[in-house]
C-alpha cells in the first residue's frame, strides 16, 4: 500500500553531508530508536490568536526611546510583573474596521515620545512543533523575539503602514526555537512619526503565531483513524553510513519506506509518516534500518510500534408492546442504553423532529457508559394537545458521543502519486465516439493507451506532466477502481477535484455528474479548477469506473484528476445512530369547543376572534358563536352572530367602553351540539390613554450628594392601570432606560450608579394596553456624590509685599463656593495657627490679596464646595487610595501641618484596610526623627516640607500590602510663603589691622538677616565704588584681606545683602580710609639736615593723628558704639567727611502707646499694636495722621510713624 509522505518529512529529511575520512577503528552505526505517534493530523494550528481575532493579552511597556528599555526584556526569564497589561491590537485608532484594545499614540515632535513599545506574551507548548510562522502587522517597524531568540530584526520603514499582514512581517521560526512548557513571545515595535496614510500618522501592532504540532500520545484509537508516526534515527558511529534504508510494515504490508545515501556520522533528526492501522484491536507495526555498511551494532536496527483501534456502538433496548394514553396525556416508559462499544462513552437521547415528540424528556440524560455496561433510562412524554386521537409513534435518537468522518481516496491525482489511465486521443477537434458507451465498465478499451497522469504539454504551477498530450483535439480517458465493501460509504459525500484545460464532462459509472464540453469560453488548468461535491450513490460494489473527455482546441493541453469520498468512520464497523420508535395509541375525552382568550382588555374597536376544537373526534360540522353586551350593571341576552364551518376565526366590531362576552357551541356531523352555560372568553373596549405622576419625597431638589432619592408615583385620574413603567436616563443620553415595571403606586430607592444630571418620568400601561405619553420628566436632579477636587497653582515661597494672586490650577467640576482663610506667624515661629477669611472676592478663576504683613510666614487653605453640598474642606482632609507597590513615598494633595500647629498631639492619622474588605482597621504609627532606620514596622515618617507620607520596608518601618487601601485623614494646607520687605542690617563693629608688609585684614560682626556681602572699594571719591568679591555670609567668618597695599590712600565699605536680594550699604563709620605711606627711596638727594627732615614729619603726623582721634571720639559720641581705631606702620584711620555738630542729650521718654508690626512699615498699609491699652493689631486708615486711635479699645496717642 502506497502512502503520501506527510509535509512533516520534508522539513524533516535535510541531511547534511560531511566528508570524512575514517581510521582504522571507524565504523558506521546507523539507529532507529523512541518510535511515538500522534493521533492529531498536523495541520497548521493557530498557537498564538491575533489580538484581532481573540484580543490576545500580554505585558507591555511604552518608552520614549529604546535606549530606555530594561536589560534582556526579551529573555524567558525576564521578569515582567510591573509592565501594564492590555489586550493587542495595540494602535492610536481604527483601522479597516479593527479597534484597538489597547491605545499605543506617540505624542509631541522629534525626538517623539511614547514613539516605542515593548510586548511580552506567554503560552504553552505540548509536542513537537515541526513548522512554524509568525505574521506580524505594523507601523513603523518590528522586531520579534521567540525565547530570547530573534525571529528578525528591524523590518519596516519611516512610511510603512500595518495589513493583516504585512509580507515583510511574515517569517518562519525556527522549530528549536520552541521549548516543551512555558514560551515566551516578545516584539519591539517603533513608530517613526511620520505619516503611514496620507499625512497622518499611526501607530499599530498585532501578530499571530501558526504551527504544525505533533502531539505524542499512548492511547488507543477509533478504527479507522490515521495516526501519524514519528521516530528518532541517524548515525551514532564516526564512519558515515551508505544507502541507507528504513522501512515499516504490517502483516507484510509497506506502510513507508526511505532510502537515504548518506547519512553521517553522529547525524540525527526526527522521521515522520502516517499510518491507518487495519484491525480491531491490537495492531502491530515494524520498522526495520538497513545499509550498505559495516554496521557492527544491529541491536538498534528495529522497531515495534503497537496501537489499540476500538470501536464506539451503542444499543437500546425496550419492551415491544403498543402503549395507551390517556387524558392525562403523559406516556412513562422504561428502556435499556448498553454501550457494546471499546469506548467509554458519553450518551444522549435525543427526540426526534415533530410536535408529537417536542415533549419528550430522559432521566437520566447525558451520562457516560464504559465499555459492556448497561443503564436504565426512563422516557417521559408529555403529548401537546394538538395531537389528534389514534395511532402515533413517538420516536427518539440514542447518539454517541464520537460522530466523526473520515475520507478515502478512491482515485488520487498524479500530481500526488503514480496514477495509470487508459486514454486515446482523436485526430483533431472533432469527437471520437458518438455516444456514451466509453464511460461505462464493459466498454473495450485495449486499443487505447495506459499512461500516467497528469497529461500535458507544459507545466502547470510548476508541475510537469508525465505524459504528453500536444494536440488540439479531445483526448477521452478511463480509470477502474475496485470497492470491496459499498456499504462503508452510505450516506457518504464524494469530493471530485479535476485540473484540466479547456473544456470537460466527466461520467461515473456511465452516468453524467458533471462538465462544461463545447460550453462557454473555457477555463486554464490550475489544482483545481473545479471542485464538485456529490452523494457516493453514484458508486456501486465491485468494479467502478471514472471517465472524463477533455477538449482543448489550441493552446496548452492538461488533465488530473483525484476523488475522495468523506463517510461515517462509524461504516467501518457497520454502526449507525437508530431511531427507535415507541407505538402509541390516543384517545381522550368528551369533545368540546372554545373560543380562544386573547385579553380581558382591547384598545380597538375590533375585535380578532379565534375559536379551536378541543376534542379530536373527527366529526365536528360546525360552530355556533354568540356573543353578549354588558353595560355597567346591565347584562345583555346572548346573540348568535353567525354559524361557521371551515373558518376559525372572525372580527367583531365593538364600541368603547362597553364588555363583550363570547362563547362557542359546537355541533358534529351527529347532530350533537355542546352544552355549554358559560362565556368562552369576555373583552372590555378601552381606546383612553391612562395618566400617572411621579415625585420626590425629599422635595422638589435639583441637587443632591446623598446616594440616592426616594421616587413616588400614583395614577392621576386614571383608574385601569395595569402597571407603571418608571424611566430614567441621562441628560446627554438618546434612549431611555427601564427602572422598573409596577403594578401599583408606590415608593421606589433611586441610587444611580454613577453621577450625572438624570431626568425620571413615570408612564403608565392600563389593561387594555394604552400607553401613556409623556414628553416632559417628571423630575429633573442632578447626582453629585463625589468631593470636589481643587488645585491652586503654586506660589513663591519668599515673596515682597506686592499683592499676592493666587489662580486655580485645575478643578473637578463647577462650584458653588470656593473659601480661601490664612493663618500667620512670624517666620521661623511654630505655634497654633489661627484661620481667618479675607474679604476679598474670587473673579475669574484669580484671587488677589492685599496687605501682607512683612516678617511673617502665611499659611492658605480653600474649602471648595459643589451645588450638591459636597466639600473639601483641609481643615479635616481625607485622602483614601490603592497602594500598588511601585513607592514607598506617598505625595500627598494637600501639605499636613505639623502637630503644634493644630494645637493635637497628632494630626496625620492613618490607616489601612489590608484585606479590602471594607474595614480600616491596621493603625500606623507617626515617627519622630529624620533617622528612618529606626522606624518600626507599624510607623511612618512625614516630610511636613514636601507634603509626603514615606513608607519602609516592611521591617523597617510599615510596607502596605500591593493593593491595600490607605486612608489618611490630617489637617492641611494648600499653600505657604513668607513675606519679606525689609533690608539686612547694616555691617557693623568693622575692624581692619595692616601688618608691616602693608596686608590689610578686615573684621565685621555679622549683620541680622544678611545672607552674604559685597566688598567694594575706591582710591578717590571722583569715581564710584567698585566692586571686589560677592562672599557668602559663612565665608572666613566675616574676615576679608588684601594683600601688599600700594602706597596712598585706599577706601573701603561692606554692603549687607540678604535673600530677597536687598542692599545695605548704610555700614558703621561709611566706609574706611586707610593711608599707606609712601617708600623713601632717596635719603642722600637733599642737602637739607636730617634732623628738620624727621621734626617736620613728627609735626605733620602728630597734626594727622590729632585729627583722627577727634574724629573717631566724634563718632563714638554720636554712634553710641565703640569702634576700634589702629595705629600702626604710618596707617591712619580718617573719616570722609566732617560730620555736623549734634547735640547729645539724655532723654528719659515714657513708653509710646502704640508700636509698629516688625517688616509692615514697608508694606502699603502699616499694621500698629496698641500697646497702651487692649494689645490688639489693627490697620490704620490714614498713614498720614499724627494722632491715632485704637478701633478695639478706644485707647489715642501719638503715631509711631
């Protein structure tokens, strides 16, 4: 027996040849060894859906650049947890009708961001994957990874715009680079920014992975399946082996055979074919390796493979007798399901089609039989009431669980295999025969030609023909084949393939199935060009024969054929599913008629009546219907309205308001009539469309926080309804939705699920199914239950005393009010803060204030609240969120304040629900100090400057569990600054000391609020100061130098600066003035003595000295403070200017009533304390009087101004 190589051996049999030259030891030692097979067919599968098709998950990462991208993100065992999780397709929009799952969009311009993604995928493989491709769709570019192993790299281009699929994203993968197990998918995708369709750009990625996969099993199998085999073999030895050939049969039948020529040493690779064992039960197959070599190892030279085929069959079993049934028209029976199968199997009685059998039903239903076991089954049957009295059948299915097919070839094409036709061809375009007694069995055909398919002239999709056909002609062709067994085939579809060129009919048996001859334009060749399905009734047992007759006028000749029949694996073994019958015999009494109920109440004035015969006696004539009128208390007499005998139906014609009775009397071809003494059915008139209110009792509210509202509703002048239908819907939305249909007034809890302006209306239905309409909702209430969240924008932390505009950053929805209160303190003070409200008004989204005080540190707050009533407030924040793991460090909305300054001795209280079951109840601890390693494992530490919570370890301090709710609840605020007007003192206590090589070093005290200084100086005052050294405040504490001053007079000062940037230039004493005396050089040039020389240098510096003496008393006396004068080397100390006499006087002055707020006096209004009486701060209106007021206390003085 012949048998087609499964594409499995082709990738499989890549020898490789090697050149070896052996020793004297070398031998060859050829093996077959682990024969396994599959009962799967090894078609191509999908491994991997597409997110199109399956929205397939994975981990992924969007990043900036790939610079960015985690070490081996690609690897097996890279570790992925903290990437995001989404569904492919990844994109930035539809395309071609595909959403995206998951949006992947690049932003901004070059460099782009979010212009990269990374994706990781995990499946698992069970067999042997012996082929394998990805296809990949994208924009711009892509590189796939398969276990770390890279499938190709950067395909695309800057334009290059995703299909499904793009060709250059379609590759094979290698087979070893799949593992058994977990795999791993991953793929780098990039978008370069510019435009893929037109001028827009797009970002897109999806793929799929497909794959033959060979799948081992040691089960048994279903007669008649094919089973693919597979085994290692190759070459252990160091010689390679020749002419090697492997074979495998059964019962002296080859099964498949492979001659290889070579095969090398320490070669090895997996061999595949397929095999259809041929018995019931145990089939042996074996496989033998041969060669032409010194194979001195046989031991590994063969192979037993035995595989179990059973078979499924199942078998019901009953008692034979004819059942009655009764009135109650139920039918109970018992029967008996065997399973005279090899196959455990999982039953189902099935009814078979028919009202009669719509009602039946099996206890127990769907259970499984093993192999030789029995189960009683109970049939219940219940017989509609349209089934007339008499003879029935109810009938019904017993179906196994394995209904397969499988197909045999019963002619195979000669592009596949060696196929022998008889065929003769006519000597030019004119037929041959002029009947169809070629294409029956007895026809002599041992004049013509047996030749192999296909017949042609050229080749065909790269298939050459085995026999040539050149002649523009009809060529007539013959195939017999034998079928030992029809019955295999009933029920069976036959599949007929047929490659040919240019025109065709094609006969079974002598019977015409299908064909086009002389028909139309004709057709090219191709595999194939036509397909045709029809019943195996055209087969026969015994021999059969196939007979075509193509005609090709000119051009290119050809012709193949192959035909298969697809058949219930089940006719191997002659099994079938039965339909079992169960006799049946009906018969119910007394005969009666009835007019059908369709509803009390009808909302037109015609009536469509319907009347039935509810026996089944076969001998009714007629009906008789009547009908009566009830008018409020007032019943009518009945009233025949006609007499009917084929028709069942009529329309009555009624007024509103009124009730109509109707009855049927039936009367049979006897003459009997029924007996009848009440109405069949009654019907009242109702055309009025019903009225109904709805309200709320919490008032007529258009806002509300709460979760939910209390919806009222009742009829409103309407006394017939049925039922209220209460609707709602959003404001923006089109439909409305259905709350809730009531049958009564009542009170209903509305809590929608989310928030949002909501319209609910009430309308009602009445019995005769009026409807009411109403086009206005009855109450229109807007659902806001959530805080509204305010964000100010941020502010200078230091700032002068210019008005202070404070703006909104972001907010969550509109608001009814947004109150702003300030605390101060003098800087660096912490203490309980006191809040108070300005009386300034927000516009816009802007609030200015006015007046801060210099010296002190603000502190701000909003309280924001919506039209519902929801607030913000900060003075009791809380903020609840799920902790996810990435940080330890919490940023919280609003800044805590620390404890002193709200007057507790704790303000941040957190806790945590570990479990998310509702329950806050894991208390955290504050820790005090800046050393976190002390913290325990319930504590956690505040920055109080930045506004963060900080977690620890979990050893070190508390770690929340990854998805816990913390809850913080604190007193904060929203912003802080420190107003600053006021310059740095000025540098006071200067000192200097100029050494013997004229060094000068300067000393200062340092100066209140300075934060550095600026050292300046000058040789003359006709040119202004110049700048020498900006020093920090810290720098060689408050020491200045200068090295080998020149000789002559040199001026110095010390301006103070502080943080604002202010200047002091205001230093003790102005500035310096230090005199370096010029070298003598020349002591030999004049004639003059000595001694006058030295007498009038003693009388000028005596003159010189006087001088500065007086001046620095002068100073001293004036400045209150004592300056150090240095006299030393010829250095004199002088001041610049001659300073006016003043007059110094002691003054013993009484306490002033009022004192000035430090800094304010350099604010726009000034602030004054009273000290003279209530010691309150109050602002005065006019700066400019001399005498004020105290406006708490009524206590004047004089302005301290």
């Amino acid at each position: 027996m012949k048998n087609k190589l499964n594409i499995y051996i082709l990738a499989a049999l890549a020898l490789v040849l090697i050149v070896y030259i052996p020793s004297s030891e070398s031998e060859s030692d050829p093996y077959i060894e682990d024969v396994i097979y599959s009962k799967s067919s090894g078609e191509t599968s999908t491994i991997v859906v597409s997110g199109r098709d399956n929205a397939t998950f994975y981990r992924y990462l969007i990043l900036d650049d790939y610079s960015e991208a985690p070490a081996d993100w690609y690897e097996s065992d890279f570790n992925d947890s903290s990437w995001s999780f989404g569904a492919a397709p990844f994109g930035d929009r539809q395309i071609d009708g595909i959403q995206p799952n998951l949006i992947w969009n690049t932003q901004g311009g070059s460099p782009y961001e979010d212009d990269v993604i990374l994706v990781r995928h995990k499946f698992q493989m069970n067999g042997i994957v012996t082929s394998a491709q990805i296809d990949v769709a994208f924009a711009n570019y892509c590189t796939p990874y398969l276990n770390g192993n890279i499938i190709y790299d950067e395909r695309g281009a800057n334009n290059h715009a995703q299909e499904y699929w793009n060709d250059d994203g379609t590759e094979d993968i290698t087979t070893s680079s799949f593992v058994q197990g977990q795999n791993v998918l991953a793929v780098y995708a990039r978008d370069t920014g510019q435009g893929t369709w037109g001028n827009s750009n797009r970002q897109w990625l999806d793929l799929q992975i497909t794959a033959s996969v060979f799948e081992p099993t040691n089960e048994s199998i279903i007669f008649g399946d094919t089973v693919t085999v597979a085994f290692k073999g190759g070459n252990k030895g160091n010689l390679s082996a020749e002419e090697v050939q492997i074979q495998s049969f059964t019962n002296n039948t080859e099964v498949y055979t492979q001659e290889l020529e070579t095969v090398s040493q320490n070669f090895q690779n997996l061999f595949f074919f397929t095999w259809t064992p041929e018995f019931i039960g145990n089939n042996s197959l074996n496989i033998n390796l041969a060669c032409n070599c010194t194979d001195q190892n046989l031991t590994n030279n063969d192979l037993v493979l035995n595989i179990t085929s059973k078979i499924y069959k199942l078998k019901a079993n009953m008692e034979s007798k004819l059942e009655y049934v009764n009135q109650t028209r139920i039918l109970t029976k018992n029967i008996t399901i065997t399973n005279n199968g090899g196959l455990p199997d999982n039953v189902t009685l099935v009814p078979a089609s028919g009202q009669i059998n719509s009602q039946i039903s099996f206890t127990p239903n769907n259970f499984l039989l093993l192999p030789g076991e029995s189960r009683d089954v109970t049939v219940n049957a219940v017989l509609p009431s349209a089934i007339d009295d008499g003879f029935h059948n109810l009938s019904f299915e017993v179906k196994t669980q394995y209904e397969f097919s499988i197909s045999h070839y019963l002619l195979e094409s000669g592009r596949d295999s060696d196929v022998e036709w008889n065929w003769i061809e006519s000597t030019n375009y004119e037929e041959k025969y002029n009947d169809e007694n070629w294409t029956k069995l007895g026809f002599n055909d041992t004049e013509w030609s047996n030749s192999l398919a296909p017949f042609g002239d050229s080749s065909i999709d790269g298939i050459n023909h085995k026999t040539t056909w050149d002649g523009d002609n009809y060529a007539y062709f013959r195939y017999i084949f034998n079928i030992d067994d029809i019955s295999i085939y009933e029920g069976g579809v036959m599949n007929i393939n047929v490659a040919s060129n240019n025109f065709g009919d094609h006969y079974i048996n002598g019977i015409f199935v299908f064909g086009d001859l002389d028909q139309g334009d004709g057709h090219g060749a191709e595999y194939w060009n036509d397909e045709v399905q029809v019943y195996a009734g055209y087969l026969s047992q015994g021999e059969n024969i196939v007979a075509s007759i193509i005609g090709n006028p000119q051009n290119s000749q050809w012709f193949d054929q192959e035909i298969s029949v697809t058949f219930s694996q089940a006719n191997l073994w002659g099994y079938k599913d039965t339909t079992y019958n169960i006799p049946i015999l009906v018969d119910t009494t007394p005969p009666t008629t009835k007019v059908n109920e369709d509803g009390f109440y009808k909302n037109s004035t015609t009536i469509s009546l319907t009347w039935k015969e509810i026996s089944s006696d076969d001998d009714l004539e007629g009906f008789y219907l009547y009908y009566q009128v009830k008018d409020g208390s007032s019943i009518g007499d009945w009233i025949l309205y006609d007499y009917y005998t084929d028709s069942y139906s009529t329309n009555f014609s009624a007024e509103n308001g009124m009730i109509y009775r109707f009855r049927t009397i039936g009367v049979d071809t006897y003459g009997n009539k029924e007996n009848k003494g009440v109405y069949d059915t009654e019907v009242k008139i109702d055309m009025d469309l019903p009225k109904s209110e709805l309200w709320l009792s919490e008032g007529n509210i258009q806002f509300t926080n709460i979760d939910g509202v209390t919806i009222n509703w009742k009829e409103n002048e309407t006394y017939d309804i049925q039922g209220y239908l209460i609707e709602f819907k959003e404001i923006e939305d089109v439909a409305w939705s259905n709350y809730g249909l009531f049958t009564g007034i009542g009170e209903y809890w509305f809590e929608p699920d989310s928030d949002g302006t909501y319209l609910i209306r009430s309308r009602s239905i009445d019995y005769a199914g009026n409807r009411e309409i109403k086009e206005i909702p009855d109450v229109v209430i807007t659902f806001d239950r959530i805080k509204p969240v305010v964000k100010l924008n941020q502010i200078d932390i230091l700032k002068n005393t210019d008005d202070l505009l404070l703006s909104i950053n972001y907010k969550s929805e509109n608001l009814s009010s947004l109150n702003i209160e300030y605390a101060r303190l003098i800087e660096g003070d912490e203490d309980i803060l006191e809040w108070k409200t300005f009386d300034e008004n927000w516009v816009g989204d802007e609030y200015a204030i006015r007046n801060l005080v210099d010296g002190y540190t603000y502190y701000f707050r909003i309280n924001p609240s919506d039209f519902a009533g929801n607030d913000y407030s900060r003075s009791n924040f809380e903020f609840i969120f799920m902790y996810d793991n990435n940080s330890n460090e919490i940023s919280l909305p609003t800044v805590p304040l620390k404890p002193v300054m709200t007057g507790k001795i704790k303000n941040v209280e957190i806790t945590v629900d570990e479990n998310l079951n509702g329950v806050y109840d894991k208390i955290l601890q504050e820790y005090i100090g800046n050393d976190l390693s002390g913290m325990k494992a319930n504590q956690f530490w505040i920055d109080y400057e930045l506004g963060m919570i900080v977690f620890g370890n979990g050893d070190i301090g508390y770690l929340p569990p990854q998805n816990s709710s913390v809850s913080i609840s604190y007193s904060g605020y929203d912003l802080i600054t420190t107003i600053d007007n006021s310059p740095p003192m000025p540098v006071q206590s200067v000192e200097y000391l100029v050494n013997e090589d004229n060094n000068l070093t300067i000393e200062w005290r340092e100066s209140e609020d300075a934060v550095s200084y600026i050292i300046e100086s000058r040789n003359n005052f006709s040119i202004p100061w110049e700048t020498l050294e900006n020093i920090n405040y810290t720098k060689n504490k408050m020491i200045y130098e200068i090295s080998n001053l020149s000789g002559g007079f040199h001026y110095y000062r010390i301006v103070s600066v502080d943080r604002m940037g202010y200047q002091n230039t205001d230093m003790d004493g102005e500035m310096l003035e230090i005199f370096i005396e010029y070298e003598n050089i020349n002591n030999a040039a004049n004639a003059k003595s000595d001694s006058s020389i030295v007498n009038n240098y003693i009388i000028f510096a005596g003159l010189l000295i006087l001088t500065a003496v007086a001046s620095a008393a002068y100073i001293f006396k004036n400045k209150g403070e004592e300056v150090t004068i240095a006299v030393e080397n010829s250095s004199i100390l002088v001041p610049v200017e001659e300073l006016a006499e003043k007059e110094i006087k002691t003054i013993d002055e009484a306490k002033p009533a009022f004192s000035i707020v430090q800094g304010s006096q350099f604010s726009r209004t000034v602030v004054f304390v009273c000290e003279a009486g209530c010691q309150k701060e109050f602002e005065n209106v006019d700066d400019d009087d001399e005498e004020i007021m105290c406006p708490h206390c009524g206590s004047i003085g004089d302005s301290p101004l």
